[in-house]
C-alpha cells in the first residue's frame, strides 16, 4: 500500500511502501513512554520503500527493552516520531509511526506485541462514556 504522511509541524513529509497486513499494535514500555500513549500503532517499510521528501530527520539511538539497539527519527521542530530502524548492518525495516501516517484511518492492527506491558485497562475502552469531541474546559481555582 503506498502511504503518505509527515510530522505536526510540516517540516517533514515522507512517502512509502507498506505492507497493510503487517500493522502493529506495540504495548512495550519504550513505546508507551515515547508515544505518551498507552500503546503505539506501526507499520513497516523496507528502507528502499520510504523516501523523505522534505525536512531532515533527528535520529536518536536507544536500547529497546528487547536489547536491541533501535534508531529513533523525528521531526527535530515538533518532536512527531516518523520511524524506527535497527542500527545493525544490511537491510533495514523502518517501523513507521502510524500516526504521521496521512491514510492513517485506513490501517486495522493486526497484531498486538508486547502484550505482557499492555496496560489492564484498554479491553474496558469500549465500556466507557465517549464524547464526540472535548467538552468545553472550565478553569478551577
């Protein structure tokens, strides 16, 4: 499937090549904390499959919970999480961030890793109250 997507800010946008049956719902910690979310959606790509069209990324470098070395890509002006990579030799699997993802509606997980990390009370989600949007914020003292 090919995809289109970019940063908060503009400054990056990106195109690639994915395969839609291969979208992950990931619960480990490391995605929780750099998501703010309880889980992060992903993507992958082959390196070759996603071009950069314009911005230049940040890249920081962090060892996963699972040991391995992962190479973390960002809008270096809003911060929006574009990718992960492994930052061993050979080919690479960028794990694009679903969210910067512009057909980001469009992709159903179909898998869920780290589920031991998952926070217990995601299955309740569809049992509670949903707004359609932010009720109006009133400011207490």
């Amino acid at each position: 499937m090919k995809i289109d997507g970019g940063c908060h800010c503009g400054h990056i946008s990106y195109e690639a090549e994915i395969d839609s049956d291969k979208v992950v719902a990931c619960h480990c910690t490391d995605c929780q904390t750099m998501s703010g979310a309880p889980f992060r959606m992903v993507a992958f790509s082959v390196a070759d499959g996603f071009k950069l069209l314009s911005g230049e990324l940040k890249i920081y470098v962090k060892t996963a919970e699972s040991g391995n070395k992962r190479q973390q890509s960002f809008c270096p002006e809003c911060g929006t999480p574009i990718y992960a990579a492994g930052v061993e030799e050979g080919p690479k699997n960028y794990g694009i961030r679903v969210g910067s993802i512009r057909q980001r509606a469009e992709l159903t997980p179909k898998l869920q890793v780290w589920s031991r990390s998952a926070q217990h009370w995601l299955p309740d989600l569809q049992e509670i109250k949903k707004l359609e949007q932010q009720p109006p914020v009133k400011a207490t003292n």
